[in-house]
C-alpha cells in the first residue's frame, strides 16, 4: 500500500498543492492572458474587417439602392399622378366651357324661338283683334241701319196712329235725320 500525504494540521488538505483560486485574477497569469486576447482581439478584427465588414456594407448598400429606387419611383408615380391630375382638370374646364357654349347656344335658340312665337302670337292677336273690330264695325253699322229702319217704321206707324195721314218712307227718314 501507498503512504498516505501529507496534510496540514487544520485544512485537511494535502500538502504540496497549490492553493485554489480563480484563473484571471492571478496576477501570474497576466502575461499569458494578455498574449491571447491580443491574439483573439486580432483575428476577430480581421475577420470582421475582412469578411463580415463588406458583407455588413453590401447589405447596407443594396439597401441603400434599393430604397433610393423606391423612392425615384414614388416620386415617378406622384409625376406621373400630377400630370393626371392636370390631364383631368384640362379635361373637365374644357368640358365645363364646351357645356356653357351649349347652353348659351341653347338659350339663344330658345329666347329665338320665344320671340318668333310671340311675334306670331301677336300678330295672330293683331289680326284676330283686327276681325273682331270688323266684325264689330259691320255689326254696328248693321244695328244702326236695323234701328234706323225700326225707328222710321215707327215714326210712320205712330203719325198714323196719332194722325191718320200716311207718310213716306223718305219724309220720315228726313225727320228722324238719318
């Protein structure tokens, strides 16, 4: 059988060991640390100088490119709806004066109408007016003639009547003074 070690009087440790302790904070291990995190430091810049850092601006740039072409093209399209809008306008003023160009041209063929209308209408009037003072004119005068005789004929019944002579149509006609 093996002797057993040595051991300290109170720990129970065996002899000849090192005490324990954490790694980074042992001041004999600075140097050593320090080497391989200069070495590390050193291959993670140059990867990342090397490889992720063009891919990192690819990126960026294709994004870049790609937003700028977006924005080239909203700004295509607002153009292009600008001009639409102004298309539109264009169209609907000349619609706008084409309709009043017709409305007047209406109005004045209706106002055309109305007059010739009216002028009809008045001249129908006139000449209606005209018949009717004729109409009226004949029938006075024939009135006229018919109370005339109805007069004569009675101042020769009534002579007669009253006196018992006979008179003429002409002597009574004189006296009446037609």
């Amino acid at each position: 059988m093996a002797e057993p070690a040595a051991t300290t009087a109170t720990t129970g440790v065996p002899g000849g060991h090192e005490p324990a302790g954490f790694p980074p904070f042992k001041t004999e291990t600075y140097p050593s640390q320090m080497f391989w995190l200069v070495i590390t430091f050193g291959f993670l810049f140059v990867v990342l100088w090397r490889v992720a850092g063009p891919r990192i601006n690819a990126a960026i740039t294709s994004r870049r490119g790609a937003i700028n072409g977006a924005i080239a093209e909203a700004g295509k399209a607002r153009a292009d709806a600008e001009a639409a809008q102004a298309r539109y306008e264009a169209a609907m003023a000349a619609a706008r004066t084409k309709a009043n160009a017709l409305a007047e041209e209406t109005r004045q063929k209706l106002n055309a109408e109305i007059a010739k209308a009216k002028t009809e209408a008045d001249a129908r009037a006139h000449d209606a007016m005209a018949a009717a003072d004729a109409r009226i004119a004949s029938t006075r005068e024939t009135a006229k003639a018919a109370v005339g005789t109805a007069a004569r004929d009675a101042a020769i019944a009534i002579v007669e009547r009253l006196t018992g002579d006979k008179v003429s149509a002409d002597e009574a006609a004189k006296a009446l003074g037609n």
